[in-house]
C-alpha cells in the first residue's frame, strides 16, 4: 500500500467517525431535551471517541468495548457552556470538546490502575503484543451514565434508539479485534445494539468456544462485526478471579486472533 492510500484509509476513518456523531447528534438532542431538568442534570456526557494515531498505526486495530461510562463529566454542565451557540455550531463544538476528553483521558492514562484499565491493557497485549500497551480504541455499549451507574431501564432505552452509534463507529474505525468486556448480563443490550443493522432482523449470533461456560467467552457474529469479535466477563469481576476468569479467557483470546 502506498503512502498515498494509507493516508487516504486513515482519513477515511476520522471522516466516516465524524458523520456518525453528526448524523445521530439531532435525534439524541431532541431526546435529551425532551427529559426532565433533573435527570438531565444525573446525565452524563456521551462518550464519544477520536480515532487516535497509535490505533490508526497499529498492525492490529482492536476496539474495546465496556459497559457504560461511570462519570464522565456533567451533560448539563456542557449544553449549558454551549448554549449560546446555534445549533450546527453547537453540535460541532460539542463533538470537538468530547474528543478532546477522550483524547487527553486517553493520553493522561489516569485510571490505569482501576480493573477496566489493567484487563483491557493485559487483553490489548495478549491479542496485540507487537503494537505496545496503548494503541487500542475503547467504547461503551451505553454511551452515558446516571450518576456514575447504569441508567434507568426507560432512559436507557430511550438513549439508545437515539444514539445507537456503536455499529457505525465500528463500521468507521475497521477494527480486526472487538472484545465486548461487559459480561453475560448485558448480553440483551448487545443483542438490542445491533438488532436491525444492516439487515433487518436479529442477525447477531453468540457463538460457543470449546472448553468455555457461555458466560465466560463467546464469539459474536454479525455484519457490521470483524471475525474476530468476543464478549467475555468485565475485568472488575474476572480480576478477582483470575486463575479461573481471566487467565483461561486471555490464553484463548490470544490463541484464537493468531490463528
């Protein structure tokens, strides 16, 4: 591949990126605005990411994905700061601001010691190992938190069929590796996010692997999704249990991707 065509697939990523936040922005909006002051004001920030350069240079692009955020700064606090400007500048700046807090979240790597952190970065390298530490992309499935936990059933599913934007992130990004690090009990919501995309229908497929319970470690299928694409437990519990939960699930991690 030349430098030009390299140049070209990784603008591609950052421009396909930016119209999915654009193209969802509207309808989030509206659905935001139509909520109570106070839950509102409970709501965090969506999160949102850039496509970094240590993952646009990587030789194996892999996409992390978690459950939800869990405090990732005041959505009222931001709209409030924006509101003076109209609203394609608004939606644009807002955008600007939350990869910016992605990119100097990433960058600072402050929460590295914290379970999600440590397993990601362990995982990242099993499945990775010549590409450092640090060169992956991270997501959440619920792109927003209700004072720092999961948010309400009726929220949550009033957010989601209106910022649904993780099929098209993946779809914007082409990673080759997608480990969904949310456990078995999110399995519907996976199953919600992926429903009707593409094709219409639940094509999504959970896929067992020998020698491993379903709630350990399963392979998802579907068409937004690489090959390559497991849910396995979230490190905040497979920590604790690492001679069982972790360890068995990063030796078969890395022995599936190499294969």
């Amino acid at each position: 591949m030349s430098e030009f065509e390299v140049f070209e697939k990784e603008r591609r990523m950052e421009l396909a990126l930016q119209a999915t936040y654009n193209e969802w922005w509207r309808r989030m909006f509206r659905a935001v605005k139509s909520l109570d002051e106070q839950d509102i004001r409970k709501l965090s920030n969506p999160f949102v990411i850039k496509c970094l350069p240590a993952y646009r240079k990587a030789r194996r692009k892999v996409f992390i994905v978690g459950k939800e955020t869990n405090g990732w700064g005041s959505f009222y606090e931001t709209l409030d700061h924006f509101r003076y400007a109209d609203t394609d500048v608004q939606r644009e700046e807002i955008i600007q601001y939350l990869q910016w807090m992605y990119e100097d979240f990433r960058l600072n790597r402050k929460w590295d010691h914290t379970p999600f952190w440590r397993g990601s970065r362990e995982l990242f390298r099993a499945v990775a190992p010549d590409d450092g530490d640090d060169a992956f992309l991270n997501a959440q499935l619920i792109p927003f938190d209700y004072m720092n936990g999961r948010p309400p059933s009726n929220l949550e599913e009033l957010l989601h069929s209106e910022f649904n934007v993780l099929p098209m992130t993946i779809e914007a990004i082409q990673p080759d590796v997608v480990l969904f690090l949310t456990g078995y009990a999110y399995d519907e919501r996976i199953k919600k996010t992926f429903r009707n995309q593409r094709l219409l229908g639940d094509t999504l497929a959970f896929h067992p692997i020998d020698g491993f319970h379903q709630n350990q470690l399963v392979r998802l299928s579907h068409q937004v999704l690489p090959y390559h694409t497991y849910r396995t437990y979230h490190p905040g519990y497979s920590l604790l249990h690492r001679d069982t939960a972790f360890d068995p699930v990063k030796e078969k991690l890395k022995e599936l991707v190499e294969v």
